[in-house]
C-alpha cells in the first residue's frame, strides 16, 4: 500500500515482455513506474495511458479479465491508473472486477463506475 505502482506492477509482472511493443513513450513510463529504468517516475497520467494501451493490446486476441481483490488496499497510483483504465473500457474486449470492503480504514472510491 505503501509503494507506488506495486498493485499495478503485480497486475502487468507476467506481460511486461509486451512492454517492447508499446511506443516508446509509454514503454519507458511503465518501465520507470516499476523501478526497471533509470529514468525518473513519469506522470501518472501517462502510466495511467501506458497501462490501458498494454491490457488493450492483450486483449485483442483473446479479450482479458482482470479481478482486483481487496481494492481497498491498493496503493493510490496504482488505483488512480485502474481506474482510469476501467473508465475509459468501451470495445477492447476488457472486463475489469474490483472487490473492496465496506468500512475498512482505508477505502477504495470507483466513482463513476457500475458497483
């Protein structure tokens, strides 16, 4: 929770060989967010876009589920890029499941999404 982009960087570990076929850009954001370059950490809109460019690619062949358990215990980078992602989901064969308590200390807020 503590660690920006560890949510994240758990979601994409098992695709990262795809990040190569990003533009560059968007590669370098992911790679900098996750501690693999030594560039400094983008902004997180663009890891937020380099991410939905990344799962959209995945999900071209096949589509692509994505459940996110215990939301509420996301880092906020990581659950600011999620959720952009999910809020911008239209055609790209993605479906993407978030799961959260209710009264926890820490709380995960998908405003604008369907609960």
């Amino acid at each position: 929770m503590q660690l920006p982009y560890a949510a994240l960087h758990q979601l994409l570990y098992p695709v990262l060989d795809r990040v190569d076929t990003l533009p560059e850009l968007q590669g370098a954001a992911l790679t900098s967010a996750f501690g693999l370059a030594p560039q400094p950490v983008p902004d997180r809109f663009l890891v937020a876009v380099s991410a939905l460019t990344l799962m959209s690619d995945l999900a071209a062949d096949t589509g692509l589920v994505c459940l996110v358990d215990n939301a509420h215990w996301l880092d906020q980078p990581s659950a600011d890029a999620l959720l952009f992602v999910a809020r911008r989901l239209q055609a790209e064969g993605i479906a993407l499941l978030f799961a959260a308590r209710e009264g926890e200390t820490h709380r995960f807020t998908s405003t604008g999404l369907p609960e």
